[in-house]
C-alpha cells in the first residue's frame, strides 16, 4: 500500500517519467523538423524603397493579392554532439528508474519500522494483560491467606499496588499500540480511523548471513550503487558531447512555395539546401566542457563515496542482527528463570518460608524480564530489516 500512494514512490515515479521526456526531448533533435503554413496577404509595395522608378508608373504598386502555402522542413544528417545528448539523457532514464527502486527500498524499509513497532506494541498489551490476569489472581490469594491469618495487611496492600502498578503499564502499552497504527495508517495511506492486526509474530531468531554474501549482494542489487554506475556513464557521455561540439556537423534544409496572385496563377517553387557547420571561435565550448569534466569528477566522488558507506551500512547491520540475536537470547533465558523464581517465590510464601519482599521483588524481576523480551524481539525484526534494506532486498523476496 505504502509503495502504491505513498508520497515518497510517487515523486520517485515521477521524477523517472520527467527523465522519459527529457529523452523525448533530445531524440527530437535528431528527427526531422517539418512545418507548413498557408498565407493570404493583401499588400502594396513602395518601389523607391528598393530604389526603382518607372516612368508611367506610381511610386506605390497595389495593393495585390498574394496566396502562398510553405513548407518547410530540416534535419541533422550528423551531429555527433547531439547524439551523445541522446545517449547521455538514456542513462539518465537509467538511472531514474534505479532511483525508483530505491525510494521503494527505503519506503519499505520504513514501513517494516512502523510494522515492527506495532507487532511491539501489540505483544505489550497482550502481555500487560496477562500481567493484570497474574496480579488480580495474586491479590484475590492475599486476600485469602489474609482472612485465613496467614497474610498481614501489608502483603494484601502490596499486591494491590504490584496491580495497580500493571495496570498502569497496560493503559501505556494500549496508549503506545495506537500510536504505532496511526503512525502504520499514515505512511501506507490507508484510514487513519481503521484499526491494524499484524499478521506476522515477532521473531525469535533470525539467521544472519556471512558478511562477504552480504556484501556481495549489495554490490550486485543497492539501487542507489547502480544508479550512481548509470549516472558516471552519463557524465562521461555528456563530456564527449561536449568535446564534439568541436565537430562538424551536416544539416539538410527544404524550403517548397506553392505561391502566386490568384489561385489559377499559383506555382510550385522549392529550396534544398545542405550545410557543414564548423566552429571557429565559440568561448562557450570550452566552459562547457570544463563544466562536464567537474560534473563527472564530482560523480566519480560521489560514487567511491557510496560504496564506501554501503559497506559500513552493511557491516553495521550485521553486526546489530548478531548482537540483537544475542541479546533475544539471553531475554528469553532471562524470562525463563524469572518466570520460575516468581512460582518458587509465591510457593515460598504460600508455604510460610517466604516474605513479602521476596515476593515483590520477584514480581518486578517477572515484569522486567518480560519487557526485555518483548524489546529483543522486535529489535531483532528491526535489525533483520535494517540488514535487508541495506543490501537492496528489502522490496524482494524474504531471504
């Protein structure tokens, strides 16, 4: 939805059809020009403008009628210059439509974000909810260890607080899941009014794949390297139609009149004229080829520049998919003995051995441990697509 309507793929889309007729453009430049136009005019002519004088005759003839249809027509038989245009603005649509696909990279990649923040926010408030279940659950066997005696006051208002405190967390966690869907609604266009199920579960590990495949893969498909590659070839081409401004360059000309005083009186004259063009002295040639040879200087630094940073982009991802993996790993261990020490904690209690400290601190343990899980999780998501949106596949197929 998002790389449908979204703002960014649609300008994309766009700029990659103004490059289509810039093509248009300098193809027409190499076609054949052709006009035609019909005349009637009604004149008079002062013939001592042009230095006559006819005995008999008055200085001014007419006014007359003149009927005359034109055609007119010219073509670059060569013109390397503008060939080399031709073909440079092709590698502009080139690298247009790799722009496309790298507006549509990005986009998914930030919507992948949005997702993960709502599969996030969704797995808070179910697990928010389970807490409130655990901790009304709590309170009711305080309340009756209480009345049989075998609980204080103190431990009945303990796990009031220990519910109160969950739910409080539970009306954050909804709060932060309606957060996630208008911000999810906003970037793919949809009814900010409707409401989202995530189809997808977070993740509980995800395979990171060796750095050289990785990096290899984003040589072969980051669109922004092939777009730069196709705009060097552009930057060459434009330097070479620069230089041949120096050229000659052969144009064919037709000029046909189909003129006379009445329509019986018309008649057919024409011109062809072919011409060699060679320049002698223009100043603008050279400035404009010292301007192209900047140009592709700057491209070739903007190109050694981004397969620089793609590589660190792609090291980085890495590393923070390994790192989030590690870090999911030890949570759900975490969440594991938290969630055993709680049951030995309340079973200590129950039994008489336990105090109410230990109790709630085992509570806070549980919470937390479960927190962290939740954020592991959707870090790992969020790096897998971090990693990637770096090597290109994020608008692929899943690896």
């Amino acid at each position: 939805m998002a790389l449908s309507s979204g703002t960014e793929a649609q300008l994309a889309r766009s700029a990659r059809a103004r490059a289509d007729i810039a093509v248009s453009e300098a193809l027409g430049g190499l076609l054949p020009q052709a006009d035609a136009r019909v005349l009637q005019t009604n004149q008079s002519i002062n013939l001592a403008t042009f230095g006559f004088s006819l005995p008999g005759f008055p200085p001014v003839v007419g006014p007359f009628n003149v009927t005359d249809a034109q055609v007119t027509a010219a073509m670059q038989i060569f013109n390397l210059a503008a060939i080399r245009r031709y073909h440079a603005m092709r590698q502009e649509v080139a690298a247009s439509k790799y722009d496309v696909a790298q507006a549509e990279n990005d986009v998914a990649a930030a919507v992948a974000r949005l997702y993960v923040l709502m599969q996030r926010a969704d797995a808070q408030v179910a697990s928010r909810d389970a807490d409130v279940k655990l901790f009304e659950e709590l309170l009711r066997v305080a309340n009756d260890q209480f009345t049989a005696g075998t609980a204080t006051r103190l431990d009945v208002d303990q796990a009031r607080i220990q519910l109160a405190r969950v739910r409080q967390a539970l009306l954050s966690a909804r709060n932060d899941r309606e957060n996630a869907r208008v911000a999810l609604l906003n970037a793919i266009g949809a009814d900010e009014s409707s409401d989202v199920i995530a189809t997808d579960p977070l993740p509980d590990h995800v395979a990171v794949p060796a750095l050289n495949d990785a990096l290899a893969a984003a040589q072969r498909e980051r669109p922004d390297l092939l777009a730069i590659e196709t705009r060097l070839k552009e930057a060459h081409l434009v330097v070479q139609a620069a230089k041949a401004r120096r050229l000659p360059s052969l144009a064919l000309d037709l000029q046909g009149d189909y003129s006379g005083n009445t329509v019986d009186d018309l008649r057919w004259t024409r011109r062809i004229t072919g011409a060699i063009s060679v320049p002698v002295f223009q100043t603008q040639i050279n400035a404009n080829i010292a301007r192209a040879e900047i140009q592709l200087h700057d491209t070739e630094i903007q190109r050694d520049a981004l397969h620089r940073n793609v590589e660190s982009d792609v090291r980085r991802a890495s590393l923070n998919l390994e790192n989030a993996n590690s870090r999911l790993a030890l949570a759900s261990e975490t969440a594991q003995v938290a969630d055993e020490a709680l049951t030995v904690a309340r079973d200590r209690q129950a039994a008489g051995y336990g105090s109410t400290v230990e109790v709630d601190r085992a509570q806070d343990a549980y919470r937390q441990a479960h927190e962290d899980l939740i954020s592991a999780r959707a870090d790992v998501a969020a790096a897998d697509y971090d990693l990637r949106r770096s090597t290109g596949a994020m608008h692929g197929a899943p690896r």
